[in-house]
C-alpha cells in the first residue's frame, strides 16, 4: 500500500509556476534576443514550445528527439528539421533558463519549510571541468584544456547546492581559466541578492585566501574550508588541534577557528571556520565538512545522469542553454526525490526493514522523459495531480537500499568529450 505526501508536493508546485511564466507574454518579452522575435504566430517553433524542447531530456539524435516531440504532444503539423530548430533556438536568450529556475528557487524558500542543520541552511560551493563541442568558436569563448599532446575545448560550472534540501540555488557557466573563488563571489552576491537565510557554507581547499574569508566574513556567512598545507600563514602556524586564531587582511584582524585531525595515520586535514560562537566542538566540525561530499554526488547526478555535457549544438547560445536547461531540470528531479522519499519514509515507519530506502535517481530521471512536458502542458490541476500520483507510484516501486559509505572515483586526465555532436545515438 502507498503512503501518499501528507504535505503539499514541492515538484507540482514548481510545475504550476513554470507554466504560468511559459504561458506569460512578458516573460517571452524579456527573453528573446531581438524585440522583433516571436511578435506573429510561429508556423513551426514558437517561444513556449522551443522552451518545452529543451526541457524534455534531449540526449539522443537532434533530429529523432524533435521528431517524437511533436508526434508526442501534437504541436505541429509541420516536420521540424533540427537547423529549424537551431534557428528557433537561437531567438530565446539563455537567461530564459536562468529565470525559470531563479523563480522555483525564490519560491521554494519564501513558501516552503525547508530542511536545515542546526538552523542553517547548508550549502556548499564546488566548481567542475565540463567537456564541450570542440569547435572553434567554443574555443574562442570558453578556451581549452591542453597537455603535451592534444588540446579540446573546455568550460568551467559552478554552483551552490543546498546539501540538505538538494537544490542547487544558482548556477554558473565561464570560461575554462575563470578562477573558482571569482565565480564564487558571483554567485554569493546573487545568493545575497535572492536573500541570506543563515547560510553555511562548506568550501574545498581552492578557495581559501585572506580575500575571500573577509569577503564572506563580511556578509555575515558562516563558512567551514579546507585547507592546503601551504596556506594561509595564520593558519599554518596554528598547530593546536583545535585552535582560534586571528588572519590580517588588509590591516585588519578577522576571528577564525583552526581544527585539525588525522584522516589516516599520513594525512592530516586543516579546516578554518568561523564558526567560534555557535558550540560546535571539534568532531562535529569534522562530521560536518564530511557533509560536503552531496554536491560531490549532485555533480555526479548532473554529469552522469542528467547527461549536463551532452549538448546539443555547437554554439556559444546552445551550450549556456543546455546548461542552464540542464540545472533547471536538476532541481525539477530533487523536488520530485524529496516528495517520493517523504512517501517512502511514512511507509517505512509502518514496517520494520534492515535499511531505510530512497529513490532510484536514475529511475526518476527516466520517469520524467516526455511526462514533464506533458504535466507542463496539461491545464487541468485534477489531471495534473493524476498524473504526478503515478509518476510517484512508479518511483517509489524502484527505491534501492540507502548504504553508506560508498565512493566514486574521479577521472583525471585530459579527454575527448564523451558526447560528439556526430554521434548521438538513435535509442
């Protein structure tokens, strides 16, 4: 038996804003990049439909994917060729992406209770190598990764990822050489902007500097970094296992925390936080940092399963759209997995099992292919709610076991990009 949401479902909220901004001529207005784009009725691909497209998990060939699209949904009479579309695409900024998933977010946290750890909201901030088409105008742009031998084309993403929620607040895409602690700022001054709410920010070893740490210090953040042997000087001498210190930063002392502990009997981890007040003792600072590994999994999520490097054209404009298309159907997958696995959790405390279950990520993603669009399409909230039950239904059937303690290794390594634009697949 199904144990259905006692609460309201944050995905088919999500969907009832997409729709009303999808069907809202302003937000047309303000996302096409000529003001004489979309101004008739389209023959072939207008505005919300060219949108609808990009959020349908497009991964294999351009040409069958548009070709199913509109057999699917009936949007056309007329066969769509993929340099059609190119061209559509092409009039639709990719900040349309950008506003789709900023008003999600704004929503979710103004009308939503949201999960936090001691209060905080805990975030963590983490960028990542993306492998683009390798063609010139993208090496032009965003630049290339190179060893001694070859060269491709390469870009740089970042995000601050909500770790206890699963939802990435804001995005970036730059070019390849754009320093992570530069995006970053970017990305807090619009976490700023959207509104603090008592963050906590988890950072790996390429961010410290006595810039940065004055910079969120600042603001008010909380933060928690770790550490390279060759940092700070402050830091470095603070040799206490735990220990409050003070790092000079343009004339003026900053309070910070230095904790360190043994990871195995050869390595050493160097943490600094400012977290001095808040009566966290040394081992939660360290269980805390461990934290920091689900944006590790998201990126995961998003490069292997959502396929974020599968683009599907050769431009500057295809690639931010792909991204962001791709960042805003992330979050469309952690709403969904939070409101199953609120399901499968007020199932679990009527029956006694060896693990506590989740949903199958990989099964959700699949789930959504075609049925997004088609919830996004249907104007009826009765049927809308119909529809989200079964999706729920067929989820929560696929849960696999939570086991902890698993890792995944990172390829390192200088490679082609694993998705050529001349060899996508047919099924």
């Amino acid at each position: 038996m199904v144990v259905f949401l006692k609460t309201k479902s944050t995905f088919l909220g999500a969907i009832e804003i997409t729709r009303k901004m999808l069907n809202d001529v302003m937000f047309m207005i303000e996302s096409r990049t000529k003001e004489t784009y979309f101004t008739r009725k389209e023959k072939k691909l207008n505005f919300k439909n060219t949108i609808l497209f990009s959020l349908n998990f497009v991964k294999k060939s351009l040409q069958i994917e548009l070709d199913d699209f509109f057999d699917k949904f009936n949007l056309s009479e007329i066969s769509i060729s993929k340099q059609g579309y190119s061209a559509a695409r092409k009039k639709i900024s990719p900040l349309a992406f950008v506003k789709l998933s900023k008003a999600i977010i704004n929503w979710y946290y103004e009308e939503n209770s949201f999960k936090t750890y001691r209060g905080f909201r805990l975030c963590a901030i983490d960028g990542s190598v993306l492998q683009i088409p390798d063609t010139e105008e993208l090496r032009n742009y965003f630049g290339y990764g190179k060893n001694h031998k070859k060269s491709y084309a390469r870009a740089r993403a970042s995000c601050i990822y909500d770790l206890e929620n699963g939802i990435i607040i804001t995005s970036k895409i730059d070019p390849y050489k754009v320093a992570e602690r530069d995006s970053a700022k970017d990305m807090i001054k619009e976490l700023v902007q959207i509104g603090l709410k008592n963050d906590l920010i988890l950072f790996d070893r390429g961010y410290p500097s006595r810039d940065f740490i004055a910079y969120l210090d600042a603001l008010g953040i909380k933060y928690l970094m770790r550490c390279q042997k060759n940092t700070i000087k402050e830091i470095v001498e603070a040799k206490d296992a735990d220990q409050n210190i003070q790092i000079i930063h343009e004339k003026q002392a900053i309070n910070a925390r230095v904790v360190r502990f043994l990871l195995n009997p050869h390595t050493e981890e160097i943490l600094v936080t400012n977290l001095i007040e808040e009566n966290f003792d040394m081992s939660e600072i360290k269980n805390l940092y461990f934290k920091r590994w689900g944006i590790e999994t998201e990126y995961n999520n998003v490069k292997n399963k959502i396929e974020i490097e599968n683009f599907t054209g050769g431009s500057k404009i295809a690639i931010e759209q792909d991204f962001y298309a791709s960042i805003y159907l992330s979050n469309m997958v952690g709403l969904l997995r939070n409101d199953a696995n609120e399901t499968i959790n007020e199932e679990n405390k009527q029956k006694r099992r060896k693990h506590d279950y989740q949903v199958n990520t990989n099964v959700l993603i699949g789930k959504l292919k075609d049925r997004m669009v088609r919830i996004l399409l249907e104007d009826c909230p009765i049927k809308r709610d119909r529809m989200f039950t079964k999706i729920v239904k067929e989820i929560i059937r696929n849960k696999t076991p939570i086991r902890f303690g698993r890792t995944y290794p990172r390829k390192k390594g200088l490679y082609s990009t694993k998705y050529p634009l001349n060899q996508k697949r047919c099924l």
